[in-house]
C-alpha cells in the first residue's frame, strides 16, 4: 500500500493536469519517457493486486468462520477499510478523464441525485456546480491524494485491534502450543515463500507484458463531453458492484441493491455478535445472515454475466482462480 501511494504522488506531480480537455495528453506523456509507461503500470495493476488480496482475505476469514474467533472491532474497521478501497479506486478511475470514465462518473453521480431530500444537493457537492467541469476533476484529485493516508491510518488501527485482542487464524491458533508453533513453522514459511514468488512472476508479467489487461477500447478515447460513451464498463473489480446497478431499470432501485450488498456484511456481523450474546439460542440467525450474505454477494456476480452478456467460462475462470488462491494460502 506504501509503494502504491508513493508511485501514485510521482504520477500526481509529474503527469497529472486538472483541465478535462487536457488531461489525457499529460497521460500519454508517459510514453515519451523511458520505461515512463512502467509507473502507470505499476499504479494500475498494484489496485488490481491489492483488491485480488482484499476479496480473497474476506472470503477466506468468512468460510473459516474467523468471525466466531475475532473482536467486533476488527471486523467493523476492516468493513470500513473495504470502504476506503471502493472510494479511492473509483476516484482514480475517473482522473484520466477518458471517455469511459467521463461518463461513468456521470451516469453514477446521475444515480446518486435519486436519493431523497439530499439527493441532488450531493450530485451537486460532488459536480461543484451544474455539470462536471475542471473544478470537478482538481477536487476529486485532491481526494484522492488525501483519502490513501487517512486509510493508511486505518490500516494501522486495523492491526492494532487484530493483536490487540488477539492475532487470528482459522483455526484458532491460540489454543495450540509453542512446540507445535516451531514444528509447522517452516512449512508455513514455505507457503508464504511460494504465494510470495507466484504473486511476484505474475504481478511482473502483467505490469511489463499485458498491463493493458483492465482497460476496455474506449478508455482509450479523448474525453468529448458533447458525445455519449456506447457502454459503460468498469474495471473487473468493481464488476459485481456494476451488475447491481444494471440488474434493475430504476436507478434508485439499482442503488438500494448496492446499499444492501453493504448491509448484508453489516448484518452477518451483527447476527454473530447476537451469537456471542445469546450463545447458541440464536444460531439460527446467524445461518439465515451467512444465507443473506451469500445470496446478496453471488446474486451481484450472476446478474453481471448475465445482463451484460459476459460468457458464463469467466466466471467459471475467476473462482478457479480464487479457490486455487484460496487452496494455497491454506496450504498447512
């Protein structure tokens, strides 16, 4: 997350100008410089990197049931650590001012003035006046440069609170013995060595060979605001996010969906702390939570591939990649 951050202040001081209509030269000037283009690369596959690692830490501590052996308070600001995520990589995805991140910032600034009452006074806080213009783009640079440290702040706490009250692990490392710490100790050392080399040979393939990986056509054209983008189309990780906003014709709907996804977290934490209060009398709410919770986070994925025409083998693809992931990381 450091060397994302650092990577991120040499773009925002060397390549970044806070005028719509110029802003994606200043991007191509990269290209001008030599190994210029690996900065960027790095920028863009270290957020695919640090969501990949992010998504397969919450299934992983969800089926492990790491849950039942964890404060509260790692969990809640672990949730608001994923909210940081979702903010500061959204905000990075419209600075380049392409043509798909123009309109993408629209369409959903667009279905956030659909909430009640505060609705249109928020489409017109973010916009800063009637449209989005260049005083839109300096201040959404602006919180993207301030957010990445706030967040480091609550990483710190994060960890502060996991050792805290207690250093977790699946299963329940802190009733085993110091002896048989030492034991397994190399083993796990070799497990963290080997994910550690895979992550390394194909994080540099993607920044070196295929870094383009994430970016569709349009996001290669010039920002023209008098023009609408064919389609609309996020990065892959904000892809089932996406598919609850397209699920539905309404856009309030759309984002009611969104809020749900968030609160279906919320509500599988607050049913195991009634666990913990109410022992195993109220068990059965926390299986209707894990239901919930599951339900809400597959229904984003099938309705993606579904509504927006993706062929069913990516999806098949991803989650062999993920359980493969998944396998290694549990390897003992």
């Amino acid at each position: 997350m450091v060397l994302q951050i650092l990577v991120g202040i040499c773009l925002s001081c060397m390549f970044f100008n806070c005028y719509l209509s110029l802003n994606w030269y200043f991007v191509l000037f990269l290209w001008d410089f030599d190994l210029g283009f690996i900065v960027r690369s790095l920028h863009i596959c270290f957020t695919s990197l640090i969501y990949l690692l992010i998504y397969i830490h919450i299934f992983k501590s969800i089926v492990l049931l790491i849950l039942f052996d964890t404060h509260l308070l790692v969990w809640f600001v672990g949730f608001l650590l994923y909210v940081f995520v979702i903010l500061i990589a959204f905000i990075g995805y419209v600075l380049p001012c392409t043509m798909m991140s123009y309109w993408g910032l629209t369409v959903f600034s667009n279905i956030l003035a659909t909430v009640p009452v505060i609705g249109v006074w928020l489409c017109y806080w973010i916009w800063g006046c009637e449209f989005i213009n260049d005083f839109t783009l300096l201040k959404l640079h602006s919180l993207h440069i301030l957010l990445p440290f706030l967040m480091l702040f609550v990483i710190v706490l994060h960890f502060f609170c996991l050792h805290y009250f207690m250093s977790s692990d699946g299963f329940c490392d802190r009733f085993s013995f110091y002896v048989e710490r030492l034991v397994f100790f190399m083993w796990f050392y070799l497990r963290d060595c080997f994910l550690f080399f895979l992550i390394i040979m194909s994080f540099s393939y993607f920044v070196i060979i295929n870094w383009y990986f994430v970016f569709h056509e349009e996001s290669w054209v010039i920002v023209d605001v008098l023009k609408t983008s064919d389609k609309i189309l996020p990065e892959w990780f904000f892809l089932f996010l996406f598919g609850f906003l397209k699920s539905v014709p309404d856009k309030f709907m759309g984002l009611f969906l969104l809020v749900c996804l968030l609160f279906a977290l919320f509500l599988f934490i607050l049913n195991c702390v009634l666990w913990f209060v109410y022992c195993r009398m109220s068990l059965i709410w926390v299986s209707l939570s894990f239901c919930l919770f599951y339900m809400i986070w597959m229904s984003g994925f099938l309705s993606l591939y579904v509504i927006l025409c993706y062929p069913i083998w990516m999806e098949i693809q991803f989650w062999v990649f993920l359980l493969f992931m998944f396998v290694i990381m549990r390897l003992d």
